[in-house]
C-alpha cells in the first residue's frame, strides 16, 4: 500500500502505513485489548468507590502497558525507517539506533 494522506487540520504531510508492523500486528492488537481491559477495569473501580490504593496500581499497570506498546512501536520504527541495527551493526548510525532502542524501552515501560 501507498503513502497515506493525513487530512488533520494543520497537517499536510504525507504518512505510511505501518506495513511493517503488519507481522507482529496480532501482537500488537492484543496488547491493545489487554490495555482496553484495564481500562475498563479502571473506570469500574472509580465508579464502585473502590480504594484509592487498587485505583493507582490499576493506573500504573496500564501506564506500563501503554508505554510497552509505545516501546514496540517505536522500535519498530526505528528498525524500518531510520537504521536496522542488526543489518549493519557495526555502522555508527546503527549503533546509535541500538543505543536509542535500549534506552527507551525500559524508560517506558
């Protein structure tokens, strides 16, 4: 599939698909119906005036959840439209890609 025009106000840029997600796509949906979950989880503790305590951890789980999904697609993106680390590992911009992915990653999570 082609580029993709972005018809946001503001926005006349041209974007892609993410074709290349399209491998791990199964595991990214599932991520974001397990992150659905708690959020729904999260809306039925307020509404049943549960603990402020279980609302937190509820909060910080999806917040994990969410920034793990952020660290999927970032990599991803990093691997398919700036450098490969693992085709050319020994080039300074693949370094670099891999030094990025390895400190973003736990930072989302």
């Amino acid at each position: 599939m082609g580029p993709v025009l972005d018809t946001t106000p503001g926005y006349g840029i041209v974007k892609r698909r993410m074709e290349h997600t399209l491998v791990d796509k199964n595991k990214l949906l599932n991520r974001v119906r397990r992150i659905r979950g708690q959020v729904e989880g999260l809306e039925r503790a307020i509404a049943e005036d549960r603990d402020c305590s279980d609302v937190l951890q509820i909060i910080a789980a999806a917040r994990g959840a969410m920034g793990a999904l952020m660290g999927e697609v970032i990599e991803d993106h990093v691997r398919f439209h700036i450098v490969d680390p693992d085709r050319v590992p020994s080039s300074k911009q693949a370094q670099s890609a891999q030094q990025l992915i390895d400190v973003l990653k736990p930072y989302l999570r």
